[in-house]
C-alpha cells in the first residue's frame, strides 16, 4: 500500500465484512478517514472501531460506518468508548440507515460532552430516532462545551 492508502481507506475495496475489517484494522489504525459503508457490520465491528480511537494518538479523523443495519444501538454505545477517550481526534462520524434508535442519540450526546471529544459532524439520517432522539441531540447542541457544528 502507499502512503495515499495510509491516508484513506475504504473497505468496500477489499472483503466487505468484519473479517474484512479485522484482517484490514492495522491498516484503518494509521488511516485518517475510513469508509466502512454498507459492508455487512455490527456490533463487533464497533468494538475494533473504537479501540482504534483509544489509547494511543488516533489518526482517524472521518468515519462513515453508514448503512450497515447490524450495528444498532449497542453497536453505538461501543464506539461513545472511544469517542470519549483524550486520544480520539474523531471529527466526523456518519452512521445513517444503521437501526438506530433514540439510545443512540442519548449515548452519542453523552459521548460528546466530554471534554475530550472532537465531533464536529455527526449524520444520523434515516435511523428511527424519534422525537426523544431528537430532544437528547438538542440538549447536547445547547450545551457550552459541545463542539458540534453540523448534525444530519
């Protein structure tokens, strides 16, 4: 791979599944975005992600996890682990059409609030949120501390 790979790194172009993303997470943990778009993930694969963002000075910066059905909730709720780490410099996280539900956005205003949390861009399109969904993400955005600038 060249160092234009280290840069970006899209899943789709290799094997489109968490073996895919287990066998590739060396390479994603030196990449500053990654797409894992419609690859048949679920809560295992947020997991890995989120270690990624934890520990040592993460260089991802853009994720788009979107369209995988299987990450649901508890799948979130794993990535808010390394959103909430100093060493996770995350801007921007895409996850619509994943299944998500207003526990979703609870965890992900929470995660954000943290004072160590870089989102500046978060997507949520086409996930059943509701109006409680939607109530923890306007709280979060009246908060002194969020850095959010742009929410889908």
């Amino acid at each position: 791979m060249s160092a234009e790979d280290l840069d970006e790194f899209d899943l789709r172009r290799y094997l489109r599944s968490e073996e895919g993303l287990r066998r590739m997470l060396p390479v994603v943990k030196v990449s500053r975005r990654v797409w894992l778009i419609s690859c048949g993930l679920s809560k295992a694969s947020c997991k890995m992600m989120a270690s990624v963002m934890q520990g040592t000075p993460s260089h991802l910066r853009y994720l788009d996890m979107g369209e995988n059905l299987l990450l649901k909730d508890e799948g979130v709720e794993l990535l808010c682990d390394g959103l909430r780490d100093p060493q996770c410099k995350l801007e921007i996280l895409r996850l619509e059409r994943c299944s998500l539900t207003e526990k979703s956005c609870a965890a992900l205003a929470s995660a954000a609030r943290s004072n160590s949390c870089s989102l500046k861009q978060l997507d949520l399109g086409l996930n059943k949120i509701h109006d409680a969904g939607v109530q923890h993400l306007s709280d979060l955005l009246k908060n002194p501390h969020c850095k959010l600038e742009k929410l889908v």
